[in-house]
C-alpha cells in the first residue's frame, strides 16, 4: 500500500523560506509515470494545489505561486520537496503531498496526513 | 487558468436527504474532475475519478456525473458518515484547480 508522509518545520518566520519533504514507501517514485504533488489547505479557506513534479523531473507550478515555487525529486531517497520563499502570513497552511490513481493524471488518491505550517515571527 | 466554481458553498440537510453539489469549469474539461471529500484534520479523500468513476471503497450512494462544463456530486441518502466539505477538482491540464468547496451541514 503506497503511503506519503510529509515531514519539515512546523513555524517559519516571515520572509524565510519553507521547506517540506515527503517521503513515499510502499512504491518508487520513479518506476511509473506519475506525477506527485503538493496541495494545502489554509485556515478557514478551501484547498490550493502548490505544484506537481512529474517522476522525470519536470515541474508544474501554480501560476500564483510560481515565483516562489520550487518542487524536487530525489529518487535515491524516494522522496520529494517543496520550498516556498519569501514566506508571509498567508502562507499559513496543512500542506499535503499527494500522488494521483492513474499515471499521467491528477485524480488525487494517496495523500500525506499533512503537515501544518505557521508563518509567524 | 481554468476556474472552477461550486455551489452551494455551504448545505444545510438532513440524514436521508438526497444532496446534489455543482461544480462549473470556465472552458472546457472533457470528464476530466475529481470529487473529493474533506473531515476537519484528515487529508482530503477521493469519491470520484473521471467525472463518474467511483473510487474502489467508495459507498454506492455517491456518484457524479456531466462533462464539458457542468458536473455534479450526487449523495442519494446521506448518512451521518456524509457530513463533511466536498471539493471538485480539474485535472484537463498539468496545472490543478479546486472548486470553493461545499460544507455539508446537519440540518
């Protein structure tokens, strides 16, 4: 059973940069076609999708986050990153990884438990 | 950017109550959505792959339907399991979006 499981700090201080790891046992990240990605959920608001990297290494970024944005892979240890800079309140979040059902798809069925991240001073 | 609009945000119905939600995409998306459902502190769970295809554990009385624009999430008898936030997500392109969401309350 493929589980992802996120794992970075907790608090963040403004202006820092955000940096997330999730780890995928029970599969490899690079034996099949699929793409993984963060997603979060800010307090009170519905879910944002971050980005998505595919197992080659190619990245998708939402477009109002791109700039801030970077997404990894590293297959050795099989897992994936995400860093978000210049980090503000808003960015207060449960950030999740996830990976779709089917390979070239973003039909999401496996996700992290998710991490909660504050941005304050 | 493709859009995706749900509604209502927020519903307020019964146990046994069949609930219908709406998600609205700004182009076109074949059957390419998602339907998921959130509980405050899990991670979101997915109901619906494709517009109609039912995620392997799902409960029957779940199932969505539509294409092109316009889908919908149909609960036929809604149980107190039910009670939770339902996103629609497209997946027409490599970049995801999420509808507003629909928070189902107990009546």
């Amino acid at each position: 059973q493929l589980q992802l499981q996120e794992s970075g700090p907790g608090l963040v201080k403004p202006s820092e940069t955000l940096s997330l790891t999730c780890t995928v046992s029970g599969g490899s990240i690079s034996s099949s076609s699929y793409y993984w990605g963060w997603i979060r959920l800010p307090p009170g608001k519905g879910l944002e999708w971050i980005g998505s990297i595919y197992y080659s290494g190619s990245t998708y970024y939402n477009p109002s986050l791109k700039s801030r944005v970077t997404i990894s892979v590293d297959t050795s240890k099989n897992q994936f990153s995400l860093k978000l800079s210049s980090v503000t309140a808003a960015d207060t979040a449960v950030y999740y990884c996830a990976r779709p059902k089917h390979p070239i798809t973003g039909d999401l069925a496996y996700w992290g438990q998710g991490t909660l991240v504050t941005v304050s001073s | 950017d493709i859009q995706m609009t749900q509604s209502p945000s927020t519903l307020s119905a019964s146990v046994g109550d069949s609930v219908t939600i709406t998600c609205r995409a700004s182009q076109s998306i074949s059957s390419w959505l998602a339907w998921y459902q959130q509980k405050p502190g899990k991670a979101p769970k997915l109901l619906i792959y494709k517009a109609s295809g039912l995620e392997s554990g799902v409960p029957s009385r779940f199932s969505g339907s539509g294409s092109g624009t316009e889908f919908t999430l149909t609960i036929s008898s809604l149980q107190p399991d039910d009670f939770a936030t339902y996103y629609c997500q497209q997946y027409n392109t490599y970049s995801l979006t999420f509808g507003g969401g629909t928070k189902v309350e107990i009546k």
